[in-house]
C-alpha cells in the first residue's frame, strides 16, 4: 500500500573523460599565469558543444562561486571566461567552471576544473655570484686534489637551465673531472 503513494525518483548519470568526448578543444589542466600581466582563463570544451543549447557558464575558486564585485574591477566574467585585468598571486587556485547543455529532453551538466598557477617573468639579469666575489688567491699542493667552491643564486626561469661553466685561461674545461654539487 505505501509502495503506491511514494514517488520514485530515477536518475541517470554519465561521465565522459576528455578522450571519450573526443573535443580537441580542451587545453592543459593546469595554466600558468604571468604575474603582474592581463591573463585570462577559459571553461575549457564549451566551444565543443557549441552546436548545442546552453545556460550561462558559472565559474568557482577554491569552492567559492566567483562573482562580479566592485573591490576587484579587474576581473571580469565575460561569456566562458575569465578576464584578469592585472594577475595577482592571490589568482592562483583551482577553477571550476559550470554549465548546463540541453540535448533534446536531456539535461547535462558540464563541469571543468583547471588549476592556475601565477608566476614571475622569467629573469632578465645574469645570476648573481655569492662566493668568491671578486678575485680569491687559493693555495694548493702539487699531487693533491684542490676543492673549488662556487655559490650562485638564479632568477627565476620556468624551465631553468642553470648551469656553471668553470673556465681556465677563458676556455672552458671539458677534459678535467669537476663534480658538481647543487644545493
């Protein structure tokens, strides 16, 4: 009798991976955003629907629905993206963006996460040299292994490629066995 007079509610769920949606449109799960610069941060895949009927795109930071706010003019909500006027670090986060496409009688709702990370510029200026600085007068003895020390500190690269080159008589030394040590 009470099997009757309760309604029964059916839902039906798919999850679709990137591959299986077969859309090119989608970019890296992770963007590195210039700090200091005008960036900006797409809901990836809404242009592989855009055959389809859709809601406006909602966009989440860390949790949190992100909105249009008068303290923060250089964010704009524009379409699928978002528009930051000026980078701060403060940007970096993980952002979930959402929208509901309607296919025939089917309701779906899309969601994509991409993590933002900001960084600095890539350095300009040449490594700076700690120790020695200047010329340093070392004694050795013949025969005997002589230790070499050289401390320097790098500017930021986002693919680094730092490297010290030991030079004697302004050639660098190819055959002489150096270990190097980074710390």
């Amino acid at each position: 009798m009470i099997r009757k007079k309760i309604p029964c509610l059916k839902i039906l769920l798919e999850v679709h991976t990137k591959a299986e949606a077969k859309c090119s449109g989608y970019g890296t799960n992770t963007l590195y955003l210039l700090a200091d610069n005008g960036n900006s941060i797409a809901c990836q895949g809404t242009k592989c629907y855009n055959h389809i009927k859709k809601a406006d795109v909602r966009w989440y930071k860390d949790g949190r629905q992100l909105e249009y706010r008068k303290t923060r003019k250089s964010l704009k909500l524009v379409d699928s993206e978002i528009y930051l006027k000026t980078t701060y670090v403060l940007d970096a986060g993980i952002y979930v963006c959402d929208y509901t496409m309607f296919d025939n009688t089917t309701q779906w709702i899309m969601r994509t996460a991409v993590t933002v990370e900001v960084i600095a510029k890539n350095t300009i200026h040449p490594p700076n040299i700690l120790y020695p600085s200047g010329v340093a007068i070392l004694e050795a003895e013949l025969g005997k292994p002589l230790e070499l020390e050289c401390r320097v500190q790098f500017g930021f690269e986002r693919d680094p490629h730092q490297k010290v080159i030991w030079k004697r008589d302004n050639k660098e030394n190819m055959n002489e066995k150096l270990n190097q040590e980074t710390g």
